[in-house]
C-alpha cells in the first residue's frame, strides 16, 4: 500500500495481519480509557435520621462540588480513589474515599462545640444577622445559581444582542439548579428563625395554658405565615393567639357534640 502526500510515496511498512491484530486491540484501548476516566455516582445524605437538605459533596481530585436536593440526594462524578468531602451547617465534615461502590450512603453526626467558661455579654445574634453569615459561608452559591443579566448588548464592529455563555450555564446546569434550591433552603431557615422569635412556646403557652404535645398541636396548626409576622406588632400577635385560641375551642367543642 501506498500513500502519496505533497507528490511523495510512502510504503506503509504494515503488514495485513499485523493491520488486522492493531484494529482488534482498539476496541480493548478503548474500554480501558473509559474505566480511567470518572463515572456519575448517585447517593443520598442523612443526619439525625433525616435525609440532609443542601449538603455540599466536594469530589477533592476536581474541585467539583454538587448540592444534596430536597430528597438528600445527589449525583457526582468520580473515579476509584477519589476523596470526597461532605459538608453542612452545625455537623462534622465526613470524608469517604471512593472505591467502586454502586451507591454512596454519607452519613453526617452532629458538631460537638465544646464549652468553656466565659463572660456572658447580650449579643445574641439576630435571625438576619444568622442569614447574613451564611449567605456569606455559602457565598459561591450565588454566584453559581445566578442567571440574571443573560443577554446584554454588543458593541464593536458587530453592534447586536451578546449571550452570557457562563450565565446561560447557571441556569441550564445541574449545579446551578442546586445552588438555587441551597438559596431557597437559606431563606426559609432565615423565615422560620423570625417566626420562632416571636411566636414562642412561652407566648402561646401563658394564653392559652397548653403544654406538652397539646401546645405543640396548637403551635403548628396555627403558625403564622412570614409575612403576618413581620408587620404585626406584639399586642397584634397577642390578639392573634386569643383568637385562634378561641377558635382551637370551638372546634373541640363542636366535634364533642
């Protein structure tokens, strides 16, 4: 066989059996890379027998790093011998090494903060100023799920509309979908920890003189909403237990007959 480039003949110094031997170990060379190369792993994050919202798994062989959904479960890529980190608020960070399982089981414990003698001063930390310091812990989040300004407008000698590809990625990725939803997770901790401040046990319990499993019922059937709560003053929510504590009655009373 030969083959001409730029008006030179080359023999190809392959023989027809040798030719066939070479093609049949491409398919084996093939297989190998892919077993080289990271596959996608599912596998679920629990703490405190819950499944763990808003976990961050960091594969630390790719600086990957996914989200745990609302499910706690995730997908990343790895390959055998990778490192991955699991991490989240208020638990220790676990370390699991990957060595072909089918499925990753991360299990979070609780953070142990050990105690020490201090002074005891009143600065309690407000429901925002707990937001604004894990907005700030978790600051790549945002940068991540953020797709705004998408399309902005291109100038030079092609005037027209220009795509962000970045921005578009944030909105059409995976990660970008679960640094979203690790956002959302924030905001309702940051709501709920406004509405545990005033709408308290102690509050509820002096009113209506429940306790026990019955305050709790009371508390959660008659929680109110966010926004309720942070436009009404004391005395309005006062007025607003009495009144549910009125109706809580009537109810009972109604299914006694």
């Amino acid at each position: 066989m030969f083959i001409c480039r730029n008006s030179v003949k080359f023999k190809l110094l392959i023989e027809p059996k040798q030719m066939k031997r070479l093609i049949s170990t491409v398919p084996l060379l093939f297989i190998a890379l892919l077993h080289s190369h990271a596959q996608s792993i599912s596998g679920m994050v629990s703490a405190a027998n819950a499944r763990s919202v808003g976990a961050i798994i960091k594969n630390l062989a790719t600086s990957n790093q996914v989200i745990s959904d609302n499910n706690g479960m995730f997908s990343i890529r790895v390959k055998k011998g990778d490192t991955l980190l699991t991490s989240q608020l208020f638990y220790k960070t676990d370390t699991l090494v990957y060595t072909a399982q089918s499925y990753l089981a991360i299990q979070l414990h609780a953070e142990k903060i050990p105690l020490r003698e201090v002074t005891i001063k009143a600065t309690k930390l407000s429901p925002l100023d707990i937001y604004e310091q894990n907005k700030q812990e978790y600051k790549d989040i945002y940068w991540k799920g953020d797709y705004s300004h998408m399309f902005g407008a291109s100038i030079g000698t092609m005037p027209g509309i220009a795509l962000n590809i970045d921005k578009l990625y944030n909105l059409l990725s995976k990660q970008g979908k679960d640094a979203r939803t690790m956002q959302r997770t924030l905001t309702r901790d940051y709501h709920d920890d406004v509405i545990d401040r005033r709408f308290t046990k102690t509050l509820v319990g002096n009113i209506t003189g429940y306790d026990g499993s019955k305050l709790d019922t009371f508390m959660m059937k008659y929680r109110p909403t966010y926004d309720f709560i942070t436009k009404v003053s004391d005395y309005d929510i006062m007025n607003y237990v009495k009144e549910k504590f009125a109706l809580d009655v009537k109810t009972a009373n109604e299914s006694e007959k």
